[in-house]
C-alpha cells in the first residue's frame, strides 16, 4: 500500500470516524472542522446494532459500549398508553452477537477524538471550494487560506457546501415536522427500553442512557423554520403533552428551557454519485436522512467501516477506484434507509384523529416477525 495524504472536511461522527479508519489503513490525515471547537451538536444517540459492528471495524466498539446504555426493547405506543408495537430484539442479538446502544453523543465525540492523537485535527476551517487537478486536490477555506492533498473525504454534514459545489442539483428536503430534544436527570423511573408515543398532537421518544440519564424528542408536524415552533418553551411542551400517557408529562416536567434542542427535520433526496475522482462524500453530506429510524449517525459508520474494508482489501489499487467501490457497495443501502426512513416518518406523524385511529389498528395488526424481519435488514451489514 501506498501511503496517501487524505483531508477530511468536517469533525462531525462521519469525519471522526473517517479518519480513525483511513489511518488505520495507513495513510496520513487531516482533519479539517469549520466550527472554533469540535464538539457535538445533540443530546442522545441510538446505536443500532449495524453501528457497533461498524465501531468493531474500525477498531473501537469496545470502547464505546461500555458507555452506551443496553436497549434490547423498542415499543410504540397510542397517546393513551395503548401497546401499537413492541420488538425484542435480543433474538436478533444473540443471532448476530451485536447488540443496540444508546449513548451520550458527546461521550462517543470523546472517543472518536481520543482515538486521533497524532492526526492533524485544524478548527476554524470552514471550506467553501475544492479544486481538482490530475494529480491533487485544493481545498480553499473561508479565512483565505488553501490546503493541497492528494484526496479529500467529505464530511461536512447534511448543509454540505462541496456536495452543492459538486451536484449542485443536490436537495434539501424538509419532512413537514420539527424537532425538540433534551437529556434530562431520570427522575426516578424505570424504563425498561426505549419507546415512541405517536398521538394527534405530535410524536414523543424517551430513552434511556446510562448515568440515570434520560434523552427524549418530541416531533411535531409544522412549517419550515416557523416562528411559533421557535418561541415553543419546555412549559409550552408540558402543556401540549399533559394528556399523553405516563411517563411522558413526568419527564417533559423535569426539563428546562436551556436542555431544549431545537431544529426542523430535513434530509437529502438520495443522489447517484457519492465518488468523484480524488473526492468522495461521505456521512451526512452524502446521505442524511431523517431520524425515524435512529440511522444517520449508524450509516455515517459504516462508511467509515465500508471504505477501510475497500482499503484493506484492495491495497493495490488507486483510491479513486476504492472511492468508485466504495459508491457501489453504499448508493443502494443508504437510499433504502433515507426512503424507508422518510415513509415512516408521514406514518408517525400523522395528526388527524381518523388516520391516527386507523393506523393504531393497522399497527397491532402488523406481525412482530414482519417488524424483527425489517429490523434485521439493519443489522445486516457487508463487512
Ligand atoms: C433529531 C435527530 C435525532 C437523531 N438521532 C439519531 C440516532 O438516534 N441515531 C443515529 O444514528 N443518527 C441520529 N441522527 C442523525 C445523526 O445525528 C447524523 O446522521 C450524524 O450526526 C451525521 O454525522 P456527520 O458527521 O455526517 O454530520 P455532522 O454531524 O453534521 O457533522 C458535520 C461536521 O462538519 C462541520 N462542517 C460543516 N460545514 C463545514 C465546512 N464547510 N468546512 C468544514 N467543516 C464543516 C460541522 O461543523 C460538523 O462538525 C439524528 C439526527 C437528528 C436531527
């Protein structure tokens, strides 16, 4: 193998990751993040099953479980408390010795940093172009300044100024609701896993972290960007959950307005090409979904894991072909999940009391071996 010098764009789960594996395969890295610290944006984290054997991939599962928070039991509920949906996912675990965390992101943040120690890791660099030449890329920053390598990895997130630059056909897509999240003390209660409430008013999910910790989110349908939703306090939240079943106002009550996170859910429309010569896009910038299925973060790494098994299998070969490999073994995946994904969000979301009445019926219809079937899907991984 021939060692390379690889930029990355972006300090997110994606650029970690990324640059944990490209360094494991020997070649020299830097990273290059447009924020004035690296730290993460968010509360809590679902990492599924497919994620940890990523994590293993790339070294560093080992250290990550430890501070997840086992979650073997998924249920969906009505509004009133009513089971919709309930998965066990300890058969699959046994079947395929992987289990689904949760976890604090910036505790995995840490991990992925503590794992960089002789990687090059610059803030305060926000790129806004490349420039590709036969034999390098340049990367030109915000402050003036460029930087020449030979390959660049991509990782600056769902708002990627390279993928516009790249394709600039590219969409941004707003799924019709919006988003609270918080990470709360528990205040007392036992929580078995995790669970979704889908009622008329909006969509809540509570999980459980390890520490005695709590993350929750609320969705809830509205327009883009809206000034109503902006000025929503946690007491506004408490006042429009209060007549959803127990746990729910409990913990809504235990939040304040500092620990509320607020943004609108967005995705990409799935696109055709993720490898372009010496750049290849990655994480988020290449396929950020919706959050319904808890898959973004999972799917940013198993990139990170895909393309260290193209680098390690395929030594011989030019990273532009590993990059086109890599597009091969990742378009149809990713496009399968932000699809999926979205299609369950309209179903979650739904708010008029009839469809909401007929889709409960429809959900304790549905057979628990077609959800575990579905789940499955997931954790089935090619690495
Ligand atoms: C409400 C919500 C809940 C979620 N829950 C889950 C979950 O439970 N499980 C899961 O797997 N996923 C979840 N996700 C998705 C997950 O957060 C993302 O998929 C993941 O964080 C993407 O990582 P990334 O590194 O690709 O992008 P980002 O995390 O967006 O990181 C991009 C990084 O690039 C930097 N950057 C941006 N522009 C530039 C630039 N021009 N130059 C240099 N640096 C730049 C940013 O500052 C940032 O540090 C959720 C998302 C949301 C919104």
């Amino acid at each position: 193998m021939n060692r390379k010098s690889i930029a990355v764009i972006g300090g997110g789960i994606a650029g970690l990751t990324t640059a944990i594996a490209l360094r494991k395969a020997g070649h020299e890295v830097a990273v290059f993040e447009a924020a004035a610290e690296i730290k993460p944006l968010g509360a809590g984290l679902l990492l599924a099953a497919n994620a940890m054997k990523g994590l293993g991939r790339i070294g560093i599962a080992e250290k990550v479980a430890p501070l997840g928070h086992h979650l073997s039991h998924f249920t969906v509920l009505s509004q009133s408390g009513r089971i919709l949906s309930e998965m066990d996912s300890s058969v699959l675990s046994r079947k395929y010795g992987l289990n689904n965390f949760a976890i604090h992101r910036g505790a995995l943040h840490q991990i992925l940093l503590g794992e960089l120690p002789f990687v090059r890791v610059e803030t305060g660099k926000r790129a806004i172009s490349l420039e590709q030449g036969p034999q390098s890329v340049t990367i030109h920053f915000q402050d003036g300044s460029t930087q020449r390598t030979q390959y660049v990895v991509v990782a600056d997130g769902v708002h990627s100024s390279i993928r516009q630059q790249l394709l600039p056909g590219s969409r941004v897509r707003y799924a019709g609701y919006t988003c609270w999240r918080a990470l709360v003390d528990n205040p007392g209660l036992a929580l078995p896993g995790a669970t979704e409430t889908w009622g008329a008013s909006g969509r809540v999910g509570i999980v459980p972290l390890k520490d005695n910790k709590i993350y929750w989110f609320i969705c809830i349908n509205a327009p883009a960007n809206s000034p109503e939703m902006r000025q929503m306090t946690a007491a506004d939240l408490l006042s429009r959950f209060a007549g959803y079943h127990a746990p729910v106002p409990q913990i809504l009550a235990t939040t304040s307005d500092e620990q509320l996170l607020w943004n609108d859910i967005i995705d990409i429309a799935p696109i055709n090409h993720f490898a372009f010569g010496r750049v290849l896009l990655m994480g988020d910038a290449a396929h950020a979904t919706t959050p319904n299925m808890g898959q973004g973060a999972c799917q940013a790494i198993e990139d990170a894991a895909v393309l260290l098994d193209e680098l390690e299998k395929h030594p011989e070969q030019e990273l532009e072909q590993i990059f086109t490999r890599f597009e091969h073994r990742r378009i149809s995946r990713t496009t399968m999940i932000v699809n999926r994904s979205w299609q369950m969000g309209r179903i979650a979301q739904l708010s008029q009391p009839g469809l909401v009445a007929v889709r409960d019926i429809a959900m304790r219809c549905i057979p628990n071996r077609v959800s575990l079937k579905q789940m499955e899907n997931i954790y089935q991984t090619d690495f």
